[in-house]
C-alpha cells in the first residue's frame, strides 16, 4: 500500500477507536477532582494492603495459641494491632467512599455543564429539530449514569492492579503452591468479565437510548395535550406510551439479566480457584499429597486460605462495577449521538457558545451590514440565497419582500446570528444589541406578564404596560379575565397566531435593542388592528433600525426601502408593492 493511500478502518476497529475516545472523554469530566481521584486509589489500595497484615496477625495467634499452646497474653500485643489494622481499614473505606463520592459529583456537573453549552452552542434552530425529552435525558439521567464510574469503577480498578499483586507476593513467601494456583486461575476472572461486558455496554447503551426515546415520546405528548383532548386522541397515546414504557421495561431487564449472569459466573471462578487452595492444603495435612519437604503449618495454611478470597475480592468487585463502565460508555455514546460529538471543554464558549455569529465594525460604519452572504436553510440541500448584501441605516426600516420560499425568514435568521453564513461576511456595530421576534415565539405556561418578563425580569409594571400597548397586547389582553395575569398553555395555547406573535413582539421591545428583526409581525391581524401596531411601532423604533419580513402591502408601505428576494435588489416601497 502506497503512502498516499487512505487507511480504510474495520468496523471492530472503528468501535475500538470510539470505545477508547468515549473512555478519554469520560477521564476527562474528572479532570477537576484529579487529587481526591488519587487519593480514592491510595486509600483503597492501602486498605487492601493491610489484609495481609490481618491474615498474619490471625494465622499468628491461631498458630501460637491453638497449636503451640503458647499463653494468651503473648497475644495480646498481635490482637492489638489486629484491631488498629481493623479500625484503619474502616477509615480508609471511609475516606475511599467520600473521595471517589467528589470525583463523581464533578464529574456529573461537568457533564451537565458541556452538554448545556453544546446545546447553546448548536443555537435555536438546531435545538428546534430535537425532541425536548431526549435532549432533557442528557442532562439529567444520562448525569446520573456515570456516578458509580467514578464512585465505584475506576477506584476499584486501580485496587486489582496493586492488590493482588502484594497478596501474591505475600503467599508465594510462604507456599509458592498456593502461588501457582492462584496466578494461574486469576486471568479466568477477567476474560470472562470482558466477554460479559461486551454484551452489557450494548444493552446498556440500547436501555439509555430506549429510555431518551420514551422521555421524547412523553414530553411531546405533554405538549400537545391540549390538541389530543380536542381531537380525541387521548386513549391512542395513552397506548403510545403504555408500549414505550414496555420498551424501556425489557431493555431494562436484559441489562440487569447480563449483570446477574456475569456476576454468577465470576463468583463460580473465583469459588472454584478457592476450593482448589483449599483442597490442596488438606490433602497435604492428611499426608495424601507432599510437594514440600516439610508440611505447611496450620498458621501458614491459615495465611494462605485467608487471603485466597482477598485475592479474588478486587476482582469481584470490578466485575461487579462493571456494568457502571458499561453503562458510563453507553451514556457518552448517546451523548455523542444526540449532540453529533462529544464536548469538549476546550474552545466551546470561543467557537460555538456566541451570540451572534458576525465580525464587529467601525463604530463610524452603519449598526448591521453584511456582504455576499450564501445561505442555505438548516437541513436543506441547496442554497436559497446567495450574493445578497444588507447594508441597514441607523433609524432605517427594511422590508423584506418576496414569494413564500424565497429566504426572508432564512435572512432573519442569520442577521441575527441563528444561521451561520455559507459564505460571505456580517459584520455588527460594536455595543449594537439585536433582537429578533420569529413567527413562533415561544410562550410557557403562566401568564402573559410572565412571558414578557422573559426578557427583563426586573421590569416595572407601568414599563411592561407600555409595550404590551405599543405590540398591541392590551388590545387582547383587556378583554381576557386577568388582563396581563391572565394565565396561557404551553406554547400559547388558547391564543391566536397573531395574539402569540405580538406577544413575541412584545417581549422583544421590552429588550429594547438597537436593531429589531421581525417575522411577519402583523399576519393574521385585521387592518385596523395592523394599522394600530405600524403606528405604535413606528413610535417606538423612532432611531432604531427595523428589519421585517412580510407580504403586507400596508408593512412595505410603512418601510423606508425594500429588498426583493431571493435576487437581493434595493427598491422603493411603491416598486415592492407591484414586484
């Protein structure tokens, strides 16, 4: 093969690759807490040191006392320190538990605090393709999946390392028999452990991705629970629902079917390897098998037999956390899939976490300008604007004007910083504050004053009064019960079109920017009522700079200059009208 070739990768090494980037990515969370994580694995692997200085201490007074009959108060300095080696292996679990216990918690929230700056970073109109409940998943229970990775994986991995490997040393000293036993049964544990833990990553991963789906499922039905009781379509989603849940059921219980079956089967190993020490030390006391040239005294049976589990406990117990790594992998995997790759700390507030995607201007030069921009709506497969310049005046007012499809929402969207450009320039006066009202401004439940204040929470009432009336709010608002207590559904549910976008409006003057872009801010409005809110924003953006997209010949009359699309020409208004 040539140098100049590519290197085409399996898929088993392409798993592999993403399995050790996921693993890197995990490491990397706790990269905040790297002092309790070494202390966690000093702590446990002390404690697990200290199990021999416990069998030796026990083997020693069995041998002293019960075989060589010596007094019990030549003990009693060995029982001592077998009850100080007793009391600091309790402290050290302690210590081990609380130290790894910071490690996770740091790592959950750094979790928490990526994803959510991804998110940020992918901007509104990314965010408005997903499905609230998955994406609500990766911040809450996919943090909750890799706790016990850092609380019980990774301080119990470093125990195998060193742990055993002082056990083994420690009875090859006394019966290298014992030894060879135990090194030789040891490697069944983990081989065993990997051939389970492939198959545990995968159903965890596949119970992660059934549980975000049914989250999904459940949140969109919330959503539009109005509209289902309206075309009563109750009892059908309930069933939906019903059958998700059943997913996530079975995907649950095979993942707890594979954690029971390998524990089953690593606890058989390890049982197995302890008979056979077991069997060979009482087969050498009853003079049935002699591999010494002396028998091994009860006490230094007694060592061996007691640290045999020992020897095995770390492995155990890794195989028992076994499943957290699997379920930590199978986590980050579906925080790749959702987020299209995993986050990084690095250069997320610098390359994606921004306001708007544009370069700053002289302060000489006008408030918003752009140059050759190419754009192409998100998900579409071909650009709907290209070449088009936007040069805006302080106190001007732009219309946008052409057919449905013609890419006046799409401008919006990328002057105010939602779309990035394909190509071109945009360029923002620097201090210039834009804001931009779409067609579908979001509304929560509460009230009307509730979602105004969205966008300032501090303001005054008389303030918030004042541009519900200049967005003509309060024409609405006063004929509802509350006025602007009046308490709306998810999304403005019981509102109209045009009462929910001037709503949106409303809530956007009340940032009070120095560029206001508007979608169709007066569809759906009656002309007295379109008449109204023309002059009231007229008012309003006295000195400011508007740009809206609209059909309306009474909006393009309102407007100082028209930009047809998508060919992107200048005109007057009167020449709009008749485009």
């Amino acid at each position: 093969m040539s140098a100049a070739e590519p290197t085409v990768l399996s898929p088993e090494a392409e798993t592999n690759r993403q399995r050790r980037a996921r693993t890197a990515w995990l490491a990397d969370l706790a990269r905040g807490a790297r002092g309790r994580q070494r202390l966690a694995a000093v702590c446990i692997s002390l404690s697990g040191a200290l199990l021999i200085g416990q069998a030796a201490a026990i083997a020693w007074l069995v041998q002293q006392v019960l075989v060589e009959q010596a007094p019990l108060s030549s003990g009693l300095p060995v029982l001592a320190a077998l009850a100080l080696i007793l009391l600091l292996r309790t402290a050290l679990g302690s210590a081990t538990q609380a130290a790894a216990g910071d490690v996770a918690d740091t790592a959950r929230l750094a979790l928490r605090e990526r994803v959510f700056a991804r998110l940020l970073g992918h901007g509104p109109l990314w965010l408005r393709q997903r499905r609230t409940g998955e994406l609500g998943e990766l911040l809450l229970h996919h943090g909750d999946a890799i706790e016990n990775y850092y609380s019980g994986f990774l301080p119990v991995r470093t125990e195998v390392v060193v742990v055993p490997v002082l056990i083994l040393a420690a009875v090859a000293w006394v019966d290298w028999v014992v030894a060879l036993i135990l090194l030789f049964t040891a490697p069944l544990v983990p081989f065993f452990m990997m051939l389970v833990g492939w198959g545990a990553e995968a159903a965890g991963r596949a119970q992660l991705g059934e549980l975000a789906r049914m989250s999904g499922h459940f949140a969109d039905r919330i959503k539009g629970l109005g509209l289902l009781r309206v075309y009563g379509r109750g009892e059908a989603e309930l069933a939906g629902i019903e059958a998700a849940a059943e997913g996530v059921r079975l995907r649950t219980m095979k993942v707890l079917r594979i954690a029971f079956l390998s524990s089953t089967v690593l606890e058989f190993f390890a049982s197995v390897s302890v008979a056979m020490v077991a069997l060979y030390l009482g087969l050498s006391y009853l003079g049935m098998m002699s591999l010494h040239a002396a028998v091994p005294t009860l006490g230094a049976g007694l060592f061996c037999l007691l640290l045999a589990p020992e020897f095995y406990a770390p492995l155990r117990r890794l195989a028992a956390h076994y499943h957290d790594r699997a379920n930590a992998l199978a986590a980050a995997a579906e925080v790749e899939r959702l987020l299209q790759s995993l986050p990084d700390e690095q250069g997320l507030i610098e390359n994606e976490v921004v306001p708007l995607a544009v370069e700053p201007a002289e302060a000489a030069l006008p408030p918003l300008q752009a140059q050759g921009l190419v754009l192409r709506p998100l998900g579409a497969s071909q650009d709907v604007l290209q070449g088009v310049d936007v040069l805006l005046e302080p106190g001007q007012r732009l219309a946008l004007v052409g057919a449905s499809g013609s890419g006046k929402s799409t401008l919006l969207e990328a002057l105010a910083g939602w779309l990035p450009p394909r190509a071109g320039r945009l360029m923002l006066r620097p201090g210039v504050q834009v804001a931009y009202a779409s067609q579908r401004p979001y509304l929560f439940h509460g009230s009307i004053a509730d979602n105004l204040r969205l966008a300032d929470p501090g303001a005054s009432d008389a303030r918030l009064r004042a541009v519900a009336e200049a967005a003509q709010v309060l024409t609405f608002a006063q004929g509802l019960p509350q006025g602007l207590d009046t308490i709306i559904g998810e999304r403005g549910f019981g509102l109209s079109g045009g009462e929910a976008r001037r709503i949106g409006l409303a809530r956007l003057l009340l940032r009070d920017p120095q560029v206001l872009l508007l979608d169709e801010p007066t569809a759906f409005l009656d002309a007295d009522t379109e008449a109204a809110l023309l002059r009231s924003l007229a008012a309003y953006a006295r000195g400011r700079s508007v740009v809206v997209a609209t059909h309306s010949p009474a909006v393009i009359a309102w407007a100082d200059r028209c930009l047809l699309l998508p060919e992107g020409r200048l005109v007057e208004p009167a020449q709009a009208v008749h485009a």
